[in-house]
C-alpha cells in the first residue's frame, strides 16, 4: 500500500439494505472528493443515508455499486483482512457513545491500538500519556470510564483515534451526548488536532455548531448529496 493520505473520493456509489427482492435502496448517485487536511461535517434528519455513507468510507460497508478511493486505495476492493490493516494505518474513529472499555483507564483505552499495531509496552505507554496529556487529561489518565465526566470521556476517545497518527478520522455525532459548552471545548480540540496536523476530520453530525465550524458541509437528503457549502475564508 502506498503512503496513507487523507484523501477521499467516492464515484458513482448506489447502495441498498437487505437481500433479494427484498431491498430497501439507501444511497443514489453519490459522487464526492474530500481533500487531505479538510474539516468536513456532513449533515441531514434522521434516514438521510449520512451514517450508511460513513460506513461505507470506513470500510464497514461495502457499496452495491460504484466505487470508494481512501488515500488513493480502492478500499471497496479490499477483502475483510486488507479493510482491517488498513483502517489500523489510515484511520481513526471517534463515537457518540465514546465507546471505551469500563475497565480499562484512561490509559489503557488510549493504548488499545497501539496493542493491535504491535507497539511495545513502554512505548505504547509513552505515546498514550502524551496524546492524554494533549488532550487536556493531565492528571485523569489512570481514571477509568466511570471516574470521567462526559467530555473527559470524549476527549479519551479522541485520543484513542489520533494515537496512532491516522491521516482520516471518521467521527459520528461526537457532540451528541454533550452540553453546549463542552460540545464547543471538544469542536474546538478537533478542530486544533485537525490543523496541526492535517489530519482530514468528516463528521457525521446534527448540531449546527459543528457545521458553522467546519470547512464544509455537505447536506445529504433521501440518500442524495443535495448540497455541498463551504465555508466563506
């Protein structure tokens, strides 16, 4: 595989739910280039097909039709093991749910993919306090879940996701389960993240502080892109 960009581009995708004469269409014609290093919130109600295209640029799904280039791979011809590795290099993933194991610190949630991409002990450790650390959770790292408030947990999570320095980070309602003033401390240290380090954000979203703060939005409506804004310099 070639060095990971954060480059996306999606060409000609239709995608269906289900088997047989029993489809349920999801997806229409969706054509969409992302650029390394952009701050992209995707938006739309509840059944746009939002979350189904996240998946799809996650590797999670693969399209009925069309095709899917993540820095400059066509992941939606890669097989379950090719998807694997290369979501461990490439990616990162940030949920509404936070998504962290309860027993684990803070700590030991961060250095989880490290774990999986072989890394030794002392290292992982090393790497997982200062990604902590730059989050803002000095002091916090060997509380677990339970110990943390919502945000703190998030902010856990968004350092599980940038660890391993993945170029694309996927984030599906990272805000949702947050009050407004964490909802923009948590924008606010993705949005840092992102330009330090041209890591390419898209994220899955319905809060219009997330949007007003992104590069561009794109607005999905009955499985189409209806429209494609970017933000005034």
């Amino acid at each position: 595989m070639a060095n990971a960009t954060g480059e996306l581009t999606v060409k000609e995708v239709n995608h269906s739910y289900g088997t047989g004469k029993i489809k349920v269409p999801v997806l229409f014609d969706i054509n969409l280039h992302i650029n390394q290093g952009e701050f992209v919130a995707l938006c739309g109600s509840s059944g746009s097909g939002k979350s189904t295209l996240l998946n799809l640029l996650a590797g999670l799904t693969k399209p009925e039709q069309g095709k899917i280039f993540v820095s400059g791979e066509e992941i939606s011809r890669f097989n379950e093991n090719e998807l694997c590795l290369f979501r461990r290099r490439c990616m990162g993933f940030i949920f509404q749910s936070y998504n962290l194991l309860p027993n684990l610190t803070a700590l030991e949630n961060v250095e989880l993919p490290l774990i999986f991409s072989g890394v030794s002990g002392k290292k992982r450790r090393q790497k997982a306090t200062e990604i902590l650390n730059r989050v803002g959770l000095e002091g916090r790292i060997d509380h677990r879940p339970n110990e943390l408030s919502g945000g703190q947990q998030q902010r856990v999570s968004i350092a599980r996701a940038l660890v391993n320095q993945p170029s694309i980070i996927l984030a599906d309602e990272p805000t949702g389960n947050l009050d407004s003033k964490t909802e923009l401390e948590i924008l606010a240290l993705m949005r840092e993240m992102n330009r330090e380090n041209g890591t390419t954000f898209i994220i899955v979203t319905h809060e219009q502080e997330v949007a007003e703060r992104s590069d561009r939005v794109i607005y999905m409506q009955d499985g189409r892109i209806v429209e494609k804004r970017t933000r005034p310099a």
